[in-house]
C-alpha cells in the first residue's frame, strides 16, 4: 500500500507542477477506472479525491477537469458495455471472470434486481463499477438506455468526486 500511496503523491504532485497534462491523465484514469477489467487495478476514487482537493486548493478550474473525468468514465462504461456485447456469455472464459466467476454472478444479480438503474448505481460503487457494464453488453441491455444511464451517471461522478473535492481543497486552503 506504501507503493502505491507513493505512486499516488507522484502523480498528483507531477499534475499540480504540469497542468497541462491534467486534463488527458484525468481523462485515462476515469476511463480505466471504468473498463471491466482496468477497473480493478486503477485507484480512481482515492486519486481524484486527492488530486481534485490539491487541485481546489492551487485554484485550478475544476470543471474542465470533472468533465474530462466524466467523459473518461463514460467511455469506459461504452467499451465495456460493448466487449459484453462482442463476447456475449464467452466472457467467463477470460480474466478475471474465469478466476472469479462469483464476480459476474452477483453483477447478474444486481443487474437483473435493479435494471437501468443498475448502471446509475453501478459508477458509485467499486465493485459493482468493475462489472456492471459489461454485464448490460452481455445481456443485451438496449443501447439507448444504456447510454443515457451511463451518461447521466458518469457526469453525477465526475463532477461529485473531482469537483467536490476540489471545492474542500479550495475552502481548506482559505
């Protein structure tokens, strides 16, 4: 855990000396965060807080970067959603699903429990983030109100996670 809390300081500290680069590194780690299987290895809730408070407190515009933080994890919520598509039922052949299967399993739960809503949910929550796409591609969740579900909700979360801790970032440095 030490590694990556390092990695972490890095990486907010090399985006608070070149921010020019925080737009596209925003953008890439929403998105990995939000691809099936990336999601599992990218840290996104507790690096956005971090860098969107240090963010906040160095004064930078926090809407271009909540929304490159939306249009990451919308994105990767589409890849997702269409790999389930492409791979339909094949998916539990492939890691991790085929070293978890319990994993998919309880995104099929959830799924068919909650529907459309699922994919709102799903952006909130880590481990159901990790599946809840490609398990609408899988069962063939209607395009259009996947899209609009995941939209909605990657907006909700990158404005909700970047910007409102980038709003704590700015009043804390007052």
């Amino acid at each position: 855990m030490a590694i990556l809390d390092q990695a972490m300081h890095t990486l907010v500290e090399f985006m608070r000396t070149h921010q020019q680069w925080a737009i596209p590194i925003v953008f890439a780690i929403a998105f990995a965060e939000c691809v099936a299987i990336l999601s599992w290895l990218v840290p996104a809730t507790v690096f956005f807080t971090a860098f969107g408070a240090v963010a906040g407190a160095s004064g930078m515009n926090l809407v271009p970067l909540a929304i490159a933080a939306s249009l990451g994890a919308g994105s990767g919520f589409w890849v997702s959603y269409w790999a389930g598509l492409y791979l339909g039922p094949r998916v539990d052949d492939h890691w991790p699903f085929r070293d978890n299967p319990k994993m998919l399993e309880r995104g099929h739960a959830f799924f068919e429990k909650w529907g459309v809503l699922s994919i709102l949910i799903g952006h909130f929550f880590g481990p159901i983030r990790a599946v809840i796409a490609i398990v609408a591609g899988i069962v063939n969740m209607p395009f259009l109100p996947f899209q609009i579900a995941n939209w909605l909700a990657s907006f909700a979360w990158g404005f909700a996670l970047l910007y409102g801790a980038g709003r704590i970032g700015e009043l804390m440095a007052r």
